[in-house]
C-alpha cells in the first residue's frame, strides 16, 4: 500500500498484506497465547531477539500486529502498542514516561480514571501532577518546573468539550525538552492529528469510535519515535502485561474499516441535533465545538477535520431535572462509554467524573446540570424527537 494514500484507503488496508496469509482478504484471527519454535535453537534466538518468529502472545501475535500497524499508519505515527483497556494505555504511557518525584503538567480536566491514576501515581510514587488552563502560552510556561517530564492533554476535553492548541503546546514542551501525550479518544485519527502537530504520543481509549460498536474494551498508544516505543514494548508492556486479546483486536481492526464513514455520519448527525438543542428553551449553556459562539470554534476549524459527535449541555434548573431528562429517554440510552452506533446520554457529574472532589469537578466546569450526549447514528430526527419529549417533559 502507498504510504501517502488517504485516511479513508488507510482504515482499510494499511498494516496487511494478503499474500502474507494465504490471500485471506481480512486478517486472520490468530488466537493463541503461543507459538510453537522450530528448534531449541531457534527459540534461543527468537528470546535473544536474533530472529524475528513469534514466541508468547503477551509480546506479539500476528493479529494485534496488523493492528498496531494500522493504529500507526492511522496517526501518522513511528509505532503503536495496543494494550486492554485505554486506562492500561495511559497508565503505560505514563509508566513509560515518568520517574519517581517527576511532575505531569495536564490540560484543566480529564476523564475521570484518568484523575484517579493521577492520584495513585502522586500517592505511591510522589509523582505529582498540576492541572492548568492550557488557554494561554505563558500560563503554561510558568507551570513548567524543573521535574515536569510530561504534558498530559486532552482535546476535546471530557466532558466539557473545551479544547487545547496543541500545536503550540507541542512548541512550549519542545524548548524544555517534555514529551507530550494527547488523548486523543474524542476524535479519533480520522478527525485530529496530534503527531503532525508537533506531539509526541497519542492515547486512546479503543472502546470508543476506534471500535465504534459498543462491543470491546480496549486502548492503544501511538508515538512519534519508533525507538522509544520498541523500548515500551520491552518494558513497560512486555513486564506490566495489559496486552489486548487477539479477538479484541480483530473486533477493532473490523470496526476501523468504517471509521471514516461513521465519523462523518456522527458529526452530520452531531451537527443536527445541536442546533435543535440550542434553541430549546430547557437548555442553557451548550458545549460543542461545531457551534459558531462556541468560545474556541476557530481553534476547533484549525486543528480539527470536523467537530465531531459529541455535545455536552446544561438543563435550566437543577440536579433533578437532568435526571430526570436521562430518566426520559427511550431511544436513546442511558450509559457511559461513547462513540458507539447508539446515542448514549449520561450525567458526569454522578457517573464518569464522579470520583473528581465536587470543588475541583465545579472548577473544571462539570456542573450538576452538565449532561453529556454521545451522537449515534440513527436517523437524526428520530434521536431529536426522543430528545426533545425528554426535555419538554421536565418542570
Ligand atoms: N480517555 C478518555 C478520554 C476516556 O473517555 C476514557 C473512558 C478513557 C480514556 C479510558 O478508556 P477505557 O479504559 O474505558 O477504555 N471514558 C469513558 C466515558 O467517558 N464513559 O465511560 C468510559
């Protein structure tokens, strides 16, 4: 395959050849957790990395390598790891990338487990992190200490859909020397390039739109160094071990061949149902980045393909009747996760950021009437219509 074909061939082809397995024209589902060796002398130099043959699934299989191919052709990226979950991707790459007593600095809100292995790693390994407002480059460049090994970002922003340029974060962090991971979950490379634009890893939860079925849990990391992965993989993947299956990574390898033409489809249908949502009188503030008034729609048009699926917004009135509007909703349903074919609505606040302390959720802008929706890609009108009975029956 031609390495400058365009997003939409590469969901499709890059990372396989056919003639490599016997003309199958999908990957083959290699599920084994070994690989036999010819000889007792082959296998010493598979284990002395003399040869290249397989040797235990934990360090390579067939399946999650088309995978990993594909992730890093994807991102425009040196190499990709998958790994079982998101949250075993971002711990391994803060793994990989932290030492104890260094500093992360992360963008003013993340999802909340996130917050939380932020928190284990300052507990366990005084590896302490700031969270700041990317908006500004001298902000940013007055929270750099001495110890600060990583900036964590992401983009948009979980739940609040704020956004941060990472262009420029990726400019700041190169004049000190800090490696830059972006989470890059809410778009997908199909809509947002971190490693284009300067940064150094992308991280994803593969649950989401790289899956994009609501059928696996699974995380990859890509990085611009080819070198430095290799050297993750013999690490922190290989001795820490949260290696995908081989099945999930066919499941995900499966649901990439669709990437592109569900991303338009979500951001058509995103597009829609946001400008219904804006004008209904039971809802406040609206945080989508495809919104003209939305406070970074310049920076959204500059770094982003399009706005992507996801909207967040505040009911008029309280706690109650957000929930009540999730309590209302019959096509739509009602749980975390994202990205999926079916729109998903679910209240940060008491479910996905819940474990962030109320004050530092208020800070972030997670209020108690925030709600967030997951864009499906049903008929717009008839997710408006559910919508909108919902929100016409609270007080
Ligand atoms: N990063 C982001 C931005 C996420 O939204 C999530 C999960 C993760 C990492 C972790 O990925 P996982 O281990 O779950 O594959 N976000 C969820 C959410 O917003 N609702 O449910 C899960």
């Amino acid at each position: 395959m031609k390495k400058n074909n365009r997003i939409e061939t590469k969901v499709i082809h890059a990372g396989y050849h056919p003639s490599d397995h016997a003309g199958s024209l999908t990957p083959p589902l290699f599920q084994t957790s070994t690989f036999s060796f010819p000889s007792a002398e082959e296998g010493e130099s598979r284990f002395a990395g003399e040869s290249e043959g397989h040797i235990y699934s934990r360090l390579g299989n067939p399946t999650i390598t088309v995978l990993e191919e594909r992730m890093a052709a994807l991102e425009n990226g040196g190499a990709a790891l998958a790994f079982t979950s998101g949250m075993a991707a971002v711990s391994a790459v803060l793994f990989h990338l932290t030492k104890s007593n260094d500093h992360i600095l992360c963008s003013d809100g993340i999802y909340g487990c996130t917050f939380g292995l932020l928190q284990l790693l300052k507990q366990k390994y005084g590896i302490d992190h700031d969270l700041i407002n990317m908006d500004d480059e001298e902000t940013l460049r007055s929270a750099i200490r001495d110890e600060t090994a990583v900036i964590y970002v992401e983009t948009p922003i979980n739940p609040t859909m704020k956004l941060v340029d990472l262009e420029m974060v990726a400019k700041v962090a190169k004049e000190h020397d800090i490696r830059v991971v972006v989470d890059n979950t809410f778009c997908s490379p199909y809509l947002q390039q971190p490693l284009a634009l300067g940064c150094d890893y992308v991280v994803h939860s593969a649950t989401k739109y790289i899956g994009g079925h609501g059928d696996v849990i699974a995380g990859m990391v890509v990085g611009a160094d080819k070198a430095e992965m290799a050297e993750m993989a013999a690490s922190v993947r290989k001795d820490i071990g949260g290696v995908i299956s081989p099945f999930d990574a066919w499941l995900l390898l499966r649901g990439l061949k669709t990437l592109a033409v569900r991303l338009d489809r979500h951001c058509d249908n995103a597009e829609k149902i946001a400008e219904k949502l804006k004008s209904h009188p039971k809802v406040g503030k609206m945080f989508y980045p495809g919104d003209e008034e939305f406070p970074q729609h310049a920076l959204a048009k500059k770094q982003m393909r399009r706005p992507g699926g996801m909207i967040s917004f505040e009911v008029k009135g309280a706690k109650k009747d957000a929930q009540e509007i999730l309590n209302r909703v019959q096509l739509i349903k009602l749980a975390v996760s994202l990205g999926d074919t079916e729109t998903l609505i679910q209240h940060p606040a008491t479910m996905t950021h819940s474990v962030i302390p109320k004050e530092e959720r208020e800070k972030m802008g997670i209020s108690d009437t925030l709600i967030r929706l997951s864009v499906g890609l049903e008929a717009w009108e008839d997710i408006w219509a559910d919508l909108k009975q919902a929100l016409d029956g609270i007080e």
